[in-house]
C-alpha cells in the first residue's frame, strides 16, 4: 500500500547517529504502515531496499524543497 491510497495525519521526525538503526526503524514502519521516507542521503535507502521494502521517498536537496514537500 503506497501513501498515496491512504490519509497521511501523521509525521514522525527520526535523527540519530550514523549506524544507530534509524533505517532500519523506519524500515518496520514501512512493514505496517503506508510510509514516505523524506531523505537527503539516498545511501540509507539502500538498507530499505536489502529488507525488500520499497516505500515512496522524497530526496531533498535544499530546503526550499523540503519545505515544498512539507506544505
């Protein structure tokens, strides 16, 4: 199920160290949930993709599009 089919009312803010499982928590998320990935560094998507999961991702690259996806 993509977030598209779904009302998303719902936002969770996930920061952490390098190597601290951020990933792969938003990876179970994914799991239950419909689930957009908001990201600047497109390498943790490769750790979604070994968990077979394949959510819709948004890729920032400056703010004024982060702020953009947000509105």
């Amino acid at each position: 199920m993509k977030l598209d089919q779904v009302q998303a009312d719902k936002c969770i803010l996930v920061g952490g160290d390098s190597g601290s499982g951020k990933t792969h928590l938003i990876g179970t998320f994914c799991e239950y949930i419909p689930t957009a990935v908001i990201t600047s560094d497109p390498k943790g998507l490769d750790t979604l993709k070994s968990m077979k999961i394949n959510p819709d991702v948004i890729l920032l690259t400056n703010l004024i599009k982060a702020w953009d996806a947000y509105e």
